[in-house]
C-alpha cells in the first residue's frame, strides 16, 4: 500500500512541483494549505497551520477522507522576508512549523522533511561568506528576521530529534525557487554581476526542488540532517569564475568550479541524498521554451 504524505504549502510554487512528483512516484499525497491549488492533483484539505488543533488534525485524518499519515513535508510559510513586517513573518512561520513538528511527534510521525531556506547561509551577502563555494559546514548566519525564524526552525528540529532517536527530520535549504516561465528574465542578469551577487547567482527548479523532497523521504537515517538544494548551474551566462573575480575577489576559493557550476554547494545532498537535479534554465532557451 502506498504510503501517505502530508504536504503542507502544496498550492505554491514549490508545493505544487513536489504534490506532482510524489503522486508521479506513487505517494498517497494529501496537500494541507490555506488556499486551493490551482490544479486538483491530490486531495485538498484547507487548514490553518498556526492553530496546533488544526495542525494535529491533518496530520492524523480528518473524518472518511483521509485516516493515518507516515510522512509530513512542510513547505508552507511566508516565503520571503520583506512580504509582510517582520513580526508578522516570524509569527506566521516559527509557530507553524512548531506546530507541524509537534503535531508530528504526537501522531508517531517519524519522517520529517521540510523547506528551510538558502538564507541561513548570511544572505544576503552584503558581508561575504566565509569561503566558496558555500555549504553546509559553517554556522547559521541569518541576515533577517525571515532567515532567523529558519535557523530557528532548524534548532527545534535537533531538539525533536534528541527526544526521539528514532525520528528522521531532514532540513533542506533551498534556493530562489523557479519555474519554467521565470526564466525568460534570466538573460537581463548578466549585465550587472552584483543584481543576483545577495545568493552567489543561484537558483532551484522547482522541479528539481521536488526530487530532492521525494529523495530526503526516502533518505534512511535518523536524527536532524540539513542540505543545500540548488541547481547544479548559476542564473548567469558569464563564467562562475569571473563573477568570484569581479564581485568576491578575496574571499578563498576552496575548490575548483566548473565554467558556470553553482556557488551553493549540492555536494553533500548529492552524496548522502542521491540528489541529481535534470533541469536548467539553459535547456529551457536551447528548446525554444523561453523568450
């Protein structure tokens, strides 16, 4: 039988992406949002995440639609700082994701996957990271109240996995998320370096972004684990190397990069998460998809 994922955020962008991989891959995929997707693709149920009872009730079965949940992916949030005040951010996001965690543990949820955010890596990198490319192995560095709510989030998760040896919560940190049709923007970028400098030129195919969910659910581990997921390319058609010479000239350079490979670096979630992202926005100008 298959087994039943509760995606939360399932009607966003990401969201969206990831309820069609894990119905493509065989999941049982109930989405949990406060808005309807725009595509039915699995069933809806709307539910307001900072209510704890809410919260618990979707992730054990609401009435003959849905009874039982092995899996929880938490993507929903206000995706961004500056969208609304920052008070209004962290109370929206931190307790949600509290309640999601908790509501998780009170249903004997033991697979945890969910959305923290390439920001905890300092961005924006007004101050320069520590070394390139960026990884997973330096401290959280949050540069705004959106960021420090996801270093948060990341903290609560090693304490929920200290009271349960036995669960698994996977933090993955993606980056700008993009669809197909963002794309037609990316060639305005190479005329100043410094426009897209504030993620080291990085971006996530929302597609991509999915696999990686899909992957860290069937990731075998216990305890807390937290990966970069980017794409393997930059949002530039400029070389990596010349953007690191022109906008980061004295930052080390630890490793040799490829002509346009990311500054965000997927070693880890390659290594650990079989992560193998398929889709870049190169391939969408060369097919004729865009502009």
């Amino acid at each position: 039988m298959a087994q039943r994922v509760v995606v939360t955020g399932g009607s966003g962008k990401l969201g969206r992406a990831c309820v069609r991989d894990l119905v493509e891959h065989g999941w049982d995929v109930v989405n949990a949002d406060s808005t309807a997707p725009a595509e039915p693709l699995c069933p809806f149920v709307r539910v307001d995440l900072t209510d704890f009872g809410q919260t618990v009730e979707a992730l054990t079965g609401i009435d003959d639609r849905y009874h039982g949940v092995d899996a929880v992916v938490h993507l929903a949030a206000i995706p961004a700082p500056g969208l609304v005040p920052n008070a209004a951010t962290f109370r929206n996001n931190v307790p949600a994701s509290y309640n999601v965690f908790a509501a998780a543990k009170q249903a004997g949820i033991r697979n945890v996957v969910w959305a923290s955010s390439e920001t905890v890596l300092g961005l924006p990198f007004e101050t320069p990271p520590p070394y390139i490319p960026a990884d997973e192995e330096y401290p959280p560095s949050p540069e705004s109240v959106y960021s420090l709510g996801k270093h948060l989030e990341e903290m609560m998760a090693g304490q929920f996995c200290r009271w349960d040896p036995e669960l698994k919560m996977v933090g993955l940190r993606f980056s700008n998320v993009m669809d197909p049709a963002d794309y037609a923007e990316f060639p305005g970028f190479d005329a100043d370096a410094r426009l897209r400098s504030w993620n080291l030129w990085s971006y996530i195919d929302a597609r991509d972004g999915a696999q990686a969910v899909r992957r860290a659910l069937e990731y075998r581990a216990t305890g807390v684990e937290v990966f970069v997921i980017a794409s393997p390319d930059t949002v530039m058609s400029r070389p990596t190397s010349e953007l690191i010479a022109e906008v980061f000239p004295d930052v080390p350079v630890r490793r040799e990069v490829g002509p346009h490979e990311t500054l965000l670096s997927i070693d880890k979630a390659r290594r650990l998460l079989g992560y193998d992202p398929k889709h870049s926005w190169r391939d969408e100008f060369r097919d004729g998809a865009v502009g």
